[in-house]
C-alpha cells in the first residue's frame, strides 16, 4: 500500500499524510486521528528509503558494543554480566522513546567500519557506542561527520586533544577512580596492608582508572605492593583465575582488590582450589556489582557502577540531539557506591 492509497482512504492530501507520518505539527487533531487509524488498520508502513532521500529520520540508533577480548568466544557480548544490562536498558529506554536500535557488536579492528558506514549509509538517526577499548582514528572519523552520538566510557581528555568538544558529542561515564579508591580505602581501614590487585584491560578508561586508583592509594597510606601480587585480568574471569593462583604461590596477600566482578570470580575460584577460605585466610572486593555478586556464598563485597543511569542517560540524550537537530559536546558522570557484603574480613583486633 502506498501514501497515496492511505490519502484517498482517510480522505485527505498525500501531502497531510506525509505531515502526519512526519509527526508535523500543523495538523489539526481530528484529521491527524483520522489517518493513523486508515494506517493502523493497513498495517501501513512509510518508505525508509524515501524517508532518507526527503532528508527524515529513520527513528532508529545504532548501538555498537566493542569488546575486542574473548575472541574464541562468540557469545561474549550477550552472556556478559558487564556489557548485558547496557544493552537490555539502552534498547529498552530508546524503544519507549518510539526509537528502533540496529545493535552491531565490534569484534575486532575490521568491525570498527561497521560505526562509521552505518552512518554513511544513513540506516541510523544517531548511535551510542558501549564499552569504547581505545580506537581514536574510529571516534574521529565519526565525529566529522556531525551526527548524534553518545559514548561510554571513554576518555574525555583524548576529545579535547583532537578538538572533537566542539561536535555533535556526548560522553557518559562513571567515577570508577572514585569507586577504585573507595575501595581500597575500605581494605585499608579494616586492617589490610598487604593488598594484590587484578587489573583489567588498560585500554579502555575504566581500566586505566581503577588500575591508578589502586596505585595512587596504596601509596598515599605509605604502602608498597610487591611487583608479583599486581597481575593483568585483562576483565575475563578465566585469566583472573590464572594470573590470581600464580600471585598465591608464595608470599600471598591479606586482600584482593579486582578491577571487576568477573575477575573477583576467578580470583575466588583459584583461592578455593588452594584451600584458602574467604574471607577467613583472604579478602576479596570486586568492582561492577554485577546480578550475581549478591547471590554468591559469601556474598561478595563490591563497588557498584550506575550502569542504569548510565545507559538511560545516553540514550535520552542521543535522542536529543536527534530531535533537536543541532548537537554541542557534553559530558556526564555518575557516582559509583561501596556495597559492603560478605568477602572481606577486617584484621583489627578490636573488631
């Protein structure tokens, strides 16, 4: 069915159904009404091609989820306790907002091109890309195009050193410093001197952030780590795990910190297998607060990201910047929080 069997239907100019399926606002309610109900009852569905040709939006956001790790594993994006609830919350809320998502997963270097000709190609209005591992050549090529887009977790320094605050970008993040320092903090004030680390991957931000957190706090309290109990996690459970049962092999530490929750599995996996109870002959705090920290036996104590108010923030302002047709740069961050369960033991006496 055709706009022009939609007017002659409802009675009206081709040009009011246009008006209408373009959500004008110079039409009057009562013929508005009258359209959408011939065009609910058709089942009429408006030409994409054409909309892009007149220059209309397609009411559709890309969102791109970057995870170039794991890559013997295909189902990383969509079993993944981090990248999961980003993707569920910013379809939810950009659907609720009467916006399509074409969801793209960027698996290695060539995918990046998927970004940049999904906007070329005009299948999208504008686009969030989650879980940014730093690719600075891919964010500048799509900020010269002076489209909509909103990115997470990603280094607001790295913008303004290419001069790209000035584009049609957003930039949403939360204070994992903040968060990584806090909970260091916390080992620390329980008594806890000697303190491992598992660090994530140090190109993207939230890794470098917890990562000099845990640095900067360990030392301002005159504290030294030895060089053997700092071990990369890269954020997968499995290499955690490794890494983790090498740094206990000898002069192991009173309490872990890992840079997430994934990885604080992995270390409890290898201090169970070496018979070490927690938190009785070790600590263990994670970052992410992830569904199932809470669940676990002990419940494991961790740093909680806002990833909700994270992922409705982006996508409410991409949309935006869509609706509004113009777009200035703009930054966002939210605050993390200390959930206090069960992993850590304080070592005061008095306690």
């Amino acid at each position: 069915m055709r706009s022009e069997d939609i007017a002659k239907l409802a009675g009206v100019s081709r040009s009011t159904v246009s008006r209408v399926i373009n959500n004008y606002a110079n039409v009057p309610e009562k013929t508005r009404a009258k359209v959408m109900k011939v065009i609910e009852e058709n089942h009429y569905e408006p030409n994409t091609s054409a909309r892009v040709l007149a220059g209309k939006g397609m009411n559709t956001i890309g969102l791109f989820v970057v995870s170039t790790a794991e890559l013997h594993n295909p189902n990383r994006i969509y079993q993944n306790s981090y990248f999961a609830p980003f993707v569920e919350t910013i379809v939810d809320t950009l659907n609720r907002l009467g916006y399509y998502v074409l969801i793209h997963t960027v698996y290695s270097e060539d995918d990046f091109l998927k970004v940049k000709q999904a906007f070329l190609q005009k299948r999208i209005d504008g686009g969030i890309i989650v879980g940014t591992e730093k690719n600075d050549g891919m964010v500048r090529a799509i900020a010269k195009l002076k489209l909509p887009f909103v990115l997470i977790d990603y280094d607001i320094a790295e913008l303004l050193e290419h001069r790209l605050d000035k584009e049609y970008a957003a930039v949403v993040n939360s204070k994992d410093y903040e968060g990584a320092a806090m909970a260091v903090r916390y080992l620390i004030e329980h008594g806890h001197e000697r303190i491992g680390f598992v660090s994530g991957r140090l190109n993207t931000l939230s890794g470098r952030e917890r990562r000099q957190a845990f640095v900067d706090t360990m030392q301002e309290h005159g504290l030294k780590v030895p060089e053997e109990w700092v071990v990369n996690g890269l954020f997968i459970r499995q290499k955690a795990y490794e890494e983790v049962k090498r740094m206990l092999e000898n002069n192991r530490p009173t309490a872990i910190f890992a840079a997430n929750d994934e990885m604080a599995l992995g270390a409890m996996d290898a201090c169970r297998e070496l018979g070490l109870r927690i938190p009785g002959d070790i600590s263990i705090i994670g970052f992410d607060d992830i569904p199932i920290a809470s669940q676990l036996s002990p419940a494991l104590t961790t740093v909680r990201l806002p990833i909700y108010e994270m992922s409705q923030a982006a996508a409410q302002h991409v949309v935006e910047m869509c609706e509004q047709g113009s777009g200035s740069f703009s930054t966002m961050s939210f605050p993390t929080r200390l959930m206090v369960r069960e992993t850590c033991k304080s070592l005061k006496l008095n306690e």
